[in-house]
C-alpha cells in the first residue's frame, strides 16, 4: 500500500454515524463516515465503541471549559442509520481525539488495527473531523447501541442470555444457577 493512500482524511464529514448489525450476541459493529461520495466504513468492536462515547462526552465537556466559543449549538439527533453496501474498510485499533481552534473542529482519529508482524507505516489511518454537534450526537447514538446488547450480571461483568443465564461460568454466583436477589 502506498503512503499517500494510507492517510484517509475526511474535512469536514458532511455525516458520522455508530451501529451494529446483527441481534445481541452475535453484533457487528461500525463507525461510519462521509464526505461527497466517500463513504468510510469501520469495523469496530463493542468496548471500543462503549469507550469513544464515554471519551467523546468528557471531550466536549472539556471543550465548553477551555474554548466556550462555538460550544453551544443544536442538538442532533440520534438514529442515523448505517448507510448500505456496509464493506468495512478496516478494522479500528487505537482512537484518538484532537481539536482544530481555527475551524471549531472536534478531529477523531482511527488507527487500523494491524497483525503483530505487520509493519505499521502500511496500516492505515482515519482522520475525521466534525462538528460539536455531530460529536454530542456520535456519543449518544454510541451509549444507544451498547445499551441494545445483552444484559451483564450484576455479579461477574460477563454478558447473560434472554433467561439470566451467565454465558460461560459466573464465579460470584459458585455454580448457583437460581435467580440474583438483591436485598
């Protein structure tokens, strides 16, 4: 892969959206962007998604305190759809926030995700910038889609089936398998 070709760079993106494909369980999930007819698909894994909500809202909290110019804006909303044919581009490793002042843009940077002997000057990397409001609305679509999974026990963090059930072998419960009653 050539260097220019490796720097995926959408200013600004006209859309950013998050969701996942399939039913609980067995989800696929997604970061997606566009720009003109450039559209970005990222294949990412529930925690990461999880993760960049939570690092999006602190962000722009952040944001408000040390550049309160241009913090207050409308309120978008949530449910942007993933846009069809989904074929991942690549697979997210590492995530960062940054922050253009002269343009009031929140940058979100998507390193790919490469094999352990794979050099990393051929990975690619995603750099998306984005309003304020596109990032308060990538958040909470993110908080959205995560809470849609299986529910956790209470008791383990591990993910349970329709009936309660821990998926594997929860240690808190030691192999009691009757109902969780909290006093």
């Amino acid at each position: 892969m050539d260097v220019p070709n490796r720097i995926i760079e959408l200013n600004p993106v006209s859309r950013i959206t998050a969701d996942a494909v399939g039913v609980p369980g067995q989800r696929t999930f997604y970061l997606q962007a566009r720009k003109g007819n450039t559209v970005l698909n990222i294949l990412c894994e529930k925690e990461q998604i999880n993760v960049l909500s939570k690092a999006l809202d602190e962000f722009l909290r952040e944001l408000k305190t040390r550049y309160p110019k241009g913090s207050n804006f409308s309120q978008l909303p949530i449910g942007l759809p993933l846009e069809t044919p989904i074929d991942p581009d690549f697979r997210a490793g590492k995530m960062g926030l940054g922050y253009d002042e002269d343009k009031n843009l929140v940058i979100l940077v998507v390193y790919e995700i490469g094999m352990e002997d794979e050099d990393e000057d051929n990975l690619r990397v995603a750099r998306l910038f984005c309003s304020r409001a596109q990032m308060d609305a990538l958040s909470r679509q993110a908080v959205e889609i995560v809470s849609r999974g299986r529910p956790i026990c209470p008791l383990c963090g591990k993910p349970m089936d329709s009936n309660g059930n821990v998926d594997g072998f929860c240690p808190r419960r030691n192999g009691h398998g009757d109902e969780i009653v909290f006093a």
